[in-house]
C-alpha cells in the first residue's frame, strides 16, 4: 500500500512509519477497505472475516507464493489472490501459532489422523511470511474473548523443518489424506457479513 503512496508520501523510523501527507492516511484506509472487502468475497458463505493480511506461503503447487491469510470462525484460510483456496486449518485443530517477532513469520501447528494405520496421527505445520506478533496477538485476542477459542501461542526462534521444506510438507499432506483435512466448500453464492474485522 505505501508503495503506491510514493516515497515523499512517507518515512520508514526504525518501528514506525511516518507520513507525511494526510492524503496518504486517506489512500491507505481507502486500500485496506477494498482488500477487506475483496477478502470477504473469498470467504464460505457461513463464516465471516475476523483478520486478513497478504502473506507468502505453500500454494496447492507447494510453491511459495503471495496468498490471502484470511482468519474466520471456523478456522484459517490461504487463498490466491484469484479466490482458489490453497490451505486450511479448521479452527479446532490449531493447536500452536509459533512466530519469530523479529523475523516476521508465523507457524500453524496441527495435527491430524493419518489415514494409514502405521501413521496414527500426522503433525502438519505451515509457514506464512509476513506476520508479526503484534498482528497475531489482536486476532488471537479477538477469537478468545468473542468466540471462546484459546489458542496457544508462542515465540520460537527456528521453523520446523516440514514448514520451510515443500517435499517434506507435501509429503506429511500424503499421510493425512485431503479428506481429513476437512476444506470448505465454496462457491459463488451469497457471501456472510465480516464480524469484529481488524483493520
């Protein structure tokens, strides 16, 4: 968004960003509402956005790439920016958000029955760039105190192996089976009004 504001618009401090035309206030409330708006437009028709950010992480293809990190009350959604759902975590399942404050990712940590019987239960882990402590600490708070959903969270300093490394990810994907995964259907129908949105 500041990249389209151009660079006599605003300074970058060290933890803040300075601007310096009320214009450029305008302009970026005006871009955060049309991608809120556009990340809606995304979501299953009976759940509602809570948060949403542009974050980097594994598509379908297992190729990191920009995507919409969309949180609902039913759980987390990686979507392209054309709409196709790439990743979901259903909100029961979350079990840890790991996060690097200084690095500026975020881990979400699940784990799911394996659909062979030498794998009883599988941990899945995915990686999205892009998200500081400070962001997730607002939707964390926002599910615990409306939705009564206490999600454990945590600061790490390294990322699990199978969230950086796409065979070892598509590899534990394999042991799960895409059934358990349990992805919402969506499809072009009426969409559900965002609740408790974070701007």
């Amino acid at each position: 968004i500041l990249q389209t504001a151009g660079p006599r618009d605003y300074e970058m401090g060290r933890s803040k960003v300075f601007i310096k035309n009320a214009q450029t206030i305008l302009g970026i409330e005006d871009e955060r509402k049309r991608f809120l708006d556009e990340a809606t437009k995304y979501m299953p028709p009976d759940d509602g956005l809570i948060y949403a950010d542009k974050v980097l992480g594994f598509n379908s293809k297992f190729v990191r790439t920009q995507l919409y990190f969309i949180v609902g009350g039913k759980g987390f959604y990686w979507f392209t920016k054309e709409g196709s759902l790439e990743h979901f975590v259903a909100m029961d399942k979350i079990e840890l958000l790991a996060y690097s404050p200084r690095e500026g990712w975020m881990v979400t940590c699940s784990t799911y029955p394996g659909h062979k019987i030498e794998d009883p239960k599988v941990q899945l882990s995915y990686l999205s760039h892009n998200m500081y402590g400070s962001q997730i600490a607002k939707f964390v708070e926002i599910l615990k105190t409306n939705m009564n959903y206490d999600i454990q969270v945590s600061q790490s300093s390294s990322i699990p192996a199978d969230a950086q490394d796409p065979q070892l990810y598509k590899a534990n994907l394999k042991l799960i089976g895409k059934g358990a995964l349990g992805l919402p259907s969506i499809d072009n129908g009426p969409k559900a009004k965002g609740c408790c949105v974070i701007s």
